[in-house]
C-alpha cells in the first residue's frame, strides 16, 4: 500500500509559488513562458484554475466539472489569487481518508494521493516557468524539484508524446542543469 502523503509537498509547492507572485510587475503579464501555450497572464490563471480543480475534486467534484483556468483576476491580486486557491485545496484536502479514496481527475480515476502528486508535479513545473520571466535568477526549492521530476518520470514515459500525450517530446539539457531545468526538458520545454 502507498503511505506517500503529498500534501505537506503540494502546500509548500503552492507556498513557493505565491511568495514569487508576491511582488509580481503586471507588465510582464503579457510576455511568453516556456510553457509555449500560455503568455503569464494565462498560465497564472492556468494554474490558480487547476488548483481550485484540484480543491474541488477533493470537495468531491468530478475534475472535468471545472476549467483549470481562473477567469478574472486584478493584475495586482495574483498572490492574493493563489493564497486564496491555496486555502481551499488545504481545507478540501485536510481529511486524511481521501487520500485513498477514488477521485475522477482530468486523466482518468486515481487516488487521492496520485491526483495530489500530479498537481505537484504541475505547481512545481509551472512555477518554473512563471520564474523564467518574473526572476530567471530564484533558486527554487530542490526537494520539490526532486519529487517532481520523479513524479513526472513515473507517470510521464519519454515516448509516445502528442496527441492524447499533453506533452512534447523530451528536450535535451546540458549536463549540468539544476532539477528543475531537467523536470522542464523532460515535460517537453525548451531550456
């Protein structure tokens, strides 16, 4: 049986990320992320949409019920935004017996605690993003770094990529890139 409890990791991971929100220059809002998909405006309402889904889902919703995205939100209140997502998903997620019980995540049916590890893998991923264009120069936690990128090499295999796979090919990373240069080339990103 998996005893794994991701939450103290998936809080911090959201901890993190809103202390690099808190002094967030709206005019970079608009400029592009590696997550090519996204500019920052929208991968922050991204990912504060995927952790009200993630809340939900352990409220008891259905994970495809929600948007992972967050609709309006003040260029100045994305901190306020996340630490407001981030509250909710503690609240929802508190009881430890849902950490074993059956939820319907965007990818299928998973344990609470897989569901939770996949948003970690998320947060910490996005928030390396969202620091390659708010302060390239942050050193971001390793420990959450490692558990990521182990999380993503589980549950994300190298190939096949595309198509039902959200993901492009692996990316390759020079030698001496830190944790989260390494999770961002294995999810696909340029580094």
């Amino acid at each position: 049986m998996n005893t794994f409890d991701p939450r103290p990791q998936f809080l911090k991971a959201l901890e993190q990320l809103e202390k690099l929100l808190s002094g967030l220059d709206p005019a970079l809002l608009g400029r592009p992320t590696p997550c090519e998909a996204y500019d920052l405006r929208a991968l922050l309402s991204h990912i504060v949409g995927a952790i009200h889904r993630i809340a939900y889902i352990g409220e008891g919703g259905r994970g495809m019920d929600l948007p992972a995205t967050a609709g309006a939100i003040a260029d100045t209140d994305w901190a306020g935004a996340l630490g407001r997502a981030r509250a909710r998903a503690a609240a929802a997620w508190a009881d430890d017996e849902k950490l074993d019980r059956e939820f319907e995540v965007p990818w299928g049916t998973a344990a609470g605690r897989i569901a939770l590890s996949g948003y970690v893998m998320e947060t910490v991923t996005h928030t390396w993003d969202i620091t390659q264009v708010i302060a390239p120069q942050t050193e971001l936690d390793q420990e959450l770094g490692d558990l990521a990128f182990s999380i993503a090499q589980k549950v994300l295999p190298a190939e096949p990529r595309g198509g039902e796979t959200p993901f492009a090919a692996v990316r390759p990373v020079p030698d001496d890139a830190d944790i989260h240069r390494r999770l961002a080339g294995w999810l696909g990103r340029a580094v």
